[in-house]
C-alpha cells in the first residue's frame, strides 16, 4: 500500500487534533463536576473545525484501504481515550474519600449561647449549657470541647480565636485568665489593620514587625508594608469585587484608626501583573 504525504499529514492531523479536543472537553467537564468551571478555549474551536475539516477531506480523498486505515486509527484514538478516562476516574473517586477524611473544620458562628461548626457540608449547633468541660492547650492550639461527643480544634480549625473569645465562665479546667489577657494583648498590625498582632507576628495576615532579618531583604519597613498590602488585598481574578480594604474576618475586630498606605488604583494594577493575566496564557 502506497501513503502519499497528504495521507499522511492527514490522519496523524486527524489523530492529534482528535486528542487536542477530546482533552480541553475532558478538562472542561471536569471542571463543571468538581465546581471549578473553566472556559473553553478558542484554540479548541478551531482544532474542532480543523479536525472535522481533514475527516471530510480524508473520507472524500481517501480510496478504499486508507479509509480502512482512517478507522483503525480512530477506533486506537478511541480505545486510548476510554482507557485514560478510567484512569482519571478511579484517580479522582480516590482523592474524593482521601478529601473527605482531610475536611476542615470552620467554626461559623459563636456567642455566648452557642456555636455551629461546619464540617464540609454538615453543619452542627452546640449550645454552651451542653457542654460538660473544656481543656485548652496553648502551644499548639487545641481546644477539646466535652459535649455529647468529644470535640477538638486545632491549628487548621478556622475561626478557632471567634470560639476561644466566646467561651462563657463556669468550666473548671478553662484557663480565663490565659484567654483574657491573650486577647488584651493583641495589638493592632500595621500591615492588614487588624488587632491580631500577638509579640512580633500577626495572626491573621502573618507579617511580622520590623526585625534584623527583614532588613535583610527590604531597604525599609515601608517597603515591606506595601509589598505584604498589595498581596494581602488583590483580587484573585478581574470578576472579584475589591474589599476596599477591610478583612472579612470573625476572630479579630479591626483598627479603626488604621489606614493602608497603598491605593486601590495600586492594589488592582498590582493583582492583574500578578494574578489576572496567567490565565490568558
Ligand atoms: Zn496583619
């Protein structure tokens, strides 16, 4: 059997352009299944016309071997196709239980009646006059709460400070006077504005005073609160709306005198240099 360069150019044309797009739907229908939708590329579009285009040439151009040919390769394109498909399916069904034993725990809400904890989709409310005991250790963080079931908090519990500051008096083992002046002796950070600033390092944002080591790498202090404001509040993508400057947090209450030293104009040029541009790569 003869090829002829066009047959050629043709069905690994056809077998790479099949591949290109069945990919990018691939992805794109994952996207949709696991809530993080992507958009569907241009180039996509065209490697489909393109592919639909040398199929047609191929079915009209080719004699009868080479369309047996054409099959044979597309029935491969398919097998493989399948083949791969299985594979991302038990990968994922895998990270989905492996996810589920890693859920984090948020505290959602607290006051001096109750909490509500929500642990992936569940959502669960505790009323404080339920609770047995309370045991907290400092260093790390971690709080056990006696209730009908033994709860504990740890250090990637969020919003663990919003239950902390809640707990009402009147359990022996709680150390208040620890609690008390823990929350006394924030002060305010410079950098984000928030009362989280525990010794040297804020617990909200993680920046730190101004120290030997920071020297090292920032000409000043001010250069060092810009750069960490311009992180702290850009937008992610060009849709999210700007916070104007205020944290959306519920375990510290904010500086009302703190001002940032840099603009809005400065924190939305700064987020589409560094974060809104990548996608259209
Ligand atoms: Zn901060």
């Amino acid at each position: 059997m003869k090829m002829k360069i066009l047959e050629i150019i043709i069905i690994v044309g056809i077998f790479v352009l099949f591949y290109r797009v069945l990919f990018d739907l691939f992805a794109y229908i994952k996207g949709l299944v696991i809530s993080k939708p992507q958009k569907l590329e241009k180039k996509t579009f065209y490697c489909l016309g393109i592919l639909l285009i040398f199929i047609a040439v191929g079915l009209f151009y080719f004699d009868k071997k080479m369309i047996l040919l054409l099959r044979a390769v597309i029935f491969i394109a398919v097998s493989v196709l399948i083949l791969f498909i299985l594979i991302e399916l038990i990968l994922s069904l895998f990270s989905v239980s492996y996810l589920k034993s890693k859920k984090q725990t948020i505290i959602d809400s607290a006051d001096n009646k109750s909490f509500t904890i929500s642990n992936g989709m569940k959502k669960t409310q505790y009323y404080w006059n339920e609770i047995q005991d309370i045991k907290f250790d400092k260093e790390p963080f971690r709080l056990t709460i006696f209730a009908k079931r033994k709860l504990t908090f740890d250090e990637k519990t969020q919003n663990r400070y919003l239950l902390l500051k809640h707990i009402p008096l009147g359990f022996s083992s709680f150390d208040y006077t620890y609690r008390d002046s823990f929350f006394v002796n924030l002060k305010p950070c410079i950098v984000c504005g928030t009362i989280a600033l525990q010794d040297d390092e804020c617990l909200l944002c993680g920046c730190v005073s101004w120290s030997a080591d920071l020297e090292k790498n920032y000409s000043s202090y001010e250069e060092y609160i810009i750069e960490n404001q311009l992180d702290i509040f850009a937008t992610i993508d060009e849709n999210e709306k700007f916070n104007n400057f205020k944290i959306n947090d519920k375990n510290f209450d904010s500086d009302p005198n703190w001002k940032p030293k840099v603009t809005k104009e400065e924190v939305l040029a700064f987020s589409k240099k560094e974060y809104w541009d990548w996608e259209e790569e």
